[in-house]
C-alpha cells in the first residue's frame, strides 16, 4: 500500500510553510488493514484562510473548517479532491447529532480526541522521500492499532458520553464491524444497548447513508442481526423484526426472519447491487401480518403477502429517504417474487404477461431476487432445471422473433421501386425477399434488395406466391433452431 504523491506534495507544501500535516481518518485505518482507502482525509493546524493561501486551487465553503484542495492534473478520481480540514474541538452537543459550533486548535491531540472509534482515531506524519518508506510517524493516542490488529472497535473515551454527543456513531460502529468483520467492544457494546432510542434523533438521510453501507458491506446479516441484539432496529425498522420466531409452512426450515436475513446474505455474497440486496432482505416482510392457519392443508398460509409485503417496503423506504428510484425497483421486486416456474404449467404467455408487470429492464434482477430466495431458504441448488427453463422462456418473449421487420426494406420501398400499389404482391416479395436473406445475411442490404424486389415485382402472382410461402417456412425452421439454441444456452429442452 503506497501512499500517492498527491497526497505527501499536499502534505509537504503544508510542512514546508512551518504547519504541522498529517493524514488521519479512515484512511489511515485503511493502510493498516492493506485496504485501498475510499477517500483521503488530511489534517493540521494551519487554519483555513491559511490553507487556501497555499493551494492556488482549493475552496473554502462550509463552516467545518474543511478546505477542499482540487488537483486537476490526478488521474486518479479520489485524488481530484483532497480534504484538508484544521484541527479542531468539538464543542457543546445540545442535541445528540451536531456540535453547536466547530472550535479550531492548534494540537492534533484535541482531533484525535474528537474521533469516534480508537481504530479511526490514528494519524500518519507522511514520509516525503522517495525511498520506500510510507511514514514518518504514527500517532496513536488511545491503543488504535492494538484494536486494528485484534479486530475490535471501541469508543476514544467513555462509550456512554460519545454516544450521547452524537447518536449516528452507534450506527458507524455497526456498520464499520459489518463492513470490516470486527467485533464492538462489551463496554461500547453495553453502552449502545443503553442509548439506542438516541438514534430516533438522528435524520432519517444520515441512518439510511450507514443502513445502506450496512447492506451493501460483506456481511449484512451479521450486521441486521446486531442492530437486533442492540435493540437498534425497532427505533430503524421494526418491521424487520415481526418475522422474528414466524415460522412457516413445512416446505421452509427457517423462520421469517432467519430466512430473510439469509437471503440477503446470498445476494451480498453475490455482490449483486443495493435494490436486490434490499428486495431479498424485504420480500417477505409481509408474511407475519399474512399468515392464516389452514385446517384443510393442516399448515401455515401466507396469501397476498407479497402484495402487503410490497406496501411495507414502500413505507420503510419512503421513511428512510430513500431515492424514489431505489424505492420503486425495490418494491416492485418484492411485488413479483412469487411467480411459478413450473416447467409442466407454465406458457410463454405466462411468461409474457411477468414480462409486462416487471418490465425487461427489471426481469433478470427479479430472476436474481429468486435465486436469493431460493438459496435462503436453505436449498442450495441456485439454478435449477425450472429456473432455468423460465430463463430460456423469458430470452425467448424478450428477442426480437423473425419476421420480415428484419430486412432492410419495407412495403413502402417496395412499393416505390416497383411502382406497385398496396396489395397481397407487396407481401409475397416481402417473404420472398426474407428467404433469400435468411440463406445469405450478407444480402440483407438496402440496395441489393431494391433491385432484387424490382426483379420480382416483374414476375406473376402465382410464382411470387410460392416463393412467398417458401418464405414462411424458412422462417420456422429458423425459429425452431434460434429456440434449439436458446434452451441450449440454458441447458434445457
Ligand atoms: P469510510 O471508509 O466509509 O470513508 P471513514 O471512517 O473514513 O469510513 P468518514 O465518514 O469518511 O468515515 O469519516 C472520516 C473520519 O472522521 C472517521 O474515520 C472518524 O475519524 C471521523 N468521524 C466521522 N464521523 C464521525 C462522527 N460522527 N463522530 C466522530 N468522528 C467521526
Ligand atoms: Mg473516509
């Protein structure tokens, strides 16, 4: 892990004119851990009129102090733009969610202080040779990377104070151990047990930001199953929670809740993106409120609940501030998840008319959503010969079939070419000319089929008749061996 040269020139600029630099943040963290970092935070003491003067091309545009350096030259994206922020003080929280005013300071120690986690809390003072070496020096002020090496994440002083000055941080320490597979500290854990229902003060953006980060990390599950633990989700979304001990009919091992935290799980191995990951964690989100006992099949029942399960999503994700595009991909997913694949019953009008409710665009991904399904309930078997050959079926509703529209001329052009007026002729050549094509692509031009269409105008009806059904059944055969080819793909017949 190298740190660029973007980064110790900016560093080094600020050194050079008697500051003190530093890259701090998770960044620092990221080096240690060999991982690539999602973005470069440096700190120091200069303050912000004072940065601005030294970087020709930086911006000063908040009241947090943060100076944004820009580099045009860098190719790199996370490089175009370097926050440089003053070390600071958080003063007074009056409200669990802002420091009411942002003091500056002139010693790291005060912005180390500030720092949520002791793994987030480290700084590097960054080597400007050219040697190999990454740093100068590692301020490590409360154990950071004792924890980094042991995997542990831990308030920089008393959990219970931290917490209460800013609820959204028992959020980042569920999403960071999610997202980094580390466990929570007992005292950091104990304290956010106990202050859970701050987070009902937090904005709905800022939970949904990290809940996000929480799905799309590696391990969603095991983060849903500790907002559960630490008593988060009912002031999230306690309707995750319902499915908690329902247990289903006799085809599932699991209940609810295990099944849809598993599934979600499936889709995240899969790294498949954020409105499947959510349509698996969501699509039975119905089923506790669905479920009716049936005397007659002597087993649980969960009519409509996709249906009710669907409305669900909508308002959570409506609450959470989702973007109204996530939002309605998402509900549609969990909307049609239940379709039949029946490989005895299902028609290509079946098929066809799925088609319509979820729209080509969104067909795979609900494909993807079944798999998720599938593979959640405990059958490990992901593509089976039915969903297969529902695949092969949806290729097939979904491309073009052959027909004439293929050809590179119309009844129109034919018409202006022959001087023919409208007429069963004009559709005998048509098919006549699809044959000829579908022998030799390459005679699917404009111009050749212009002249050809000319030559055929020329010739009687009865001859042009069976040239044209000549046409049609090629036509067949070609679909019949396009369909051979498709379920082929898919391994089915
Ligand atoms: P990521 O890899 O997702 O960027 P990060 O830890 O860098 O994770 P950022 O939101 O970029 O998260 O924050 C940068 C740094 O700012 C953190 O590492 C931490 O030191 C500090 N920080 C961020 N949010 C808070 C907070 N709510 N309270 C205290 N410190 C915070
Ligand atoms: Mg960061």
């Amino acid at each position: 892990m190298q740190i660029p040269k973007e980064i110790s020139q900016t560093t080094g600029k600020l050194e050079n004119a008697g500051f003190e630099a530093y890259i701090v943040g998770g960044c620092v963290r990221d080096i240690f851990m060999n991982k690539e970092p999602k973005d470069w935070d440096i700190t120091t003491n200069a303050n912000p009129d004072q940065i601005t003067s030294l970087f020709k091309h930086s911006h000063y545009d908040n009241n947090f102090g943060t100076v944004r350096v820009i580099n045009d030259k860098t190719e790199n994206e996370k490089l175009k733009v370097i926050e440089v922020t003053t070390y600071r003080l958080d003063a007074n929280y009056s409200d669990s969610r802002r420091p009411d005013s942002v003091i500056f300071s002139q010693n790291l120690e005060d912005d180390l202080k500030r720092r949520d986690f002791t793994i987030n809390a480290l700084a590097l003072k960054v080597s400007h040779e050219t040697t190999n070496v990454l740093y100068e020096t590692v301020v490590d002020l409360f154990g950071g990377i004792k924890d980094l090496n042991n995997g542990i994440i831990k308030t920089v002083g008393k959990a219970d104070e931290r917490f209460d000055e800013d609820a959204l941080r028992i959020l980042r320490a569920i999403r960071l151990s999610s997202e980094l597979g580390f466990i929570i500290n007992t005292e950091t854990e104990r304290s956010i047990k106990k202050m859970a229902q701050k987070i009902g003060l937090i904005a709905k953006e800022r939970i949904r930001d990290e809940f996000i980060k929480i799905i799309m990390s590696d391990r969603p599950m095991f983060g849903i199953e500790m907002m559960n633990r630490l008593n988060l989700l009912k002031y999230t979304i306690p309707e995750i929670e319902e499915g908690l001990g329902i247990k289903q009919n006799q085809a599932h091992s699991y209940d609810v809740w295990e099944h849809s935290l598993r599934a979600v799980q499936v889709a995240s191995n899969k790294k498949w993106p954020l409105e499947i990951r959510l349509a698996a964690l969501f699509h039975d989100i119905g089923k506790p409120r669905t479920r009716r006992w049936s005397e007659e099949k002597e087993d649980w029942t969960f009519y409509g609940h996709e249906v009710i399960g669907s409305q669900m999503t909508e308002k959570i994700l409506r609450n959470l501030k989702f973007p109204t595009k996530t939002t309605e991909k998402t509900v549609l997913l969990a909307r049609w998840h239940m379709f039949f694949t029946d490989t005895d019953q299902i028609t290509l009008s079946a098929v066809r008319r799925m088609l319509r409710n979820v729209g080509t665009e969104n067909i795979w991904d609900l494909m993807n959503v079944r798999i998720a399904d599938r593979v959640g309930t405990g059958r490990p078997k992901e593509d089976p010969y039915r969903l297969r050959k529902y695949k092969s079926m949806i290729e097939e509703v979904i491309r073009d079939p052959i027909s004439v529209k293929m050809l590179k001329i119309d009844g129109n052009k034919i018409m202006d070419v022959s001087q023919e007026t409208a007429g069963p002729k004009i559709g005998y050549i048509l098919n006549a000319l699809l044959e000829e094509a579908l022998n030799d692509p390459k005679k699917n031009t404009e111009s050749y089929l212009k002249k050809r269409a000319l030559k055929l105008s020329k010739l009687d009806n009865e001859t042009l008749q069976g040239l044209g059904e000549k046409g049609k059944e090629k036509m067949g055969v070609e679909e019949e061996r396009e369909k051979k080819i498709l379920r082929g793909k898919y391994g089915v017949k």
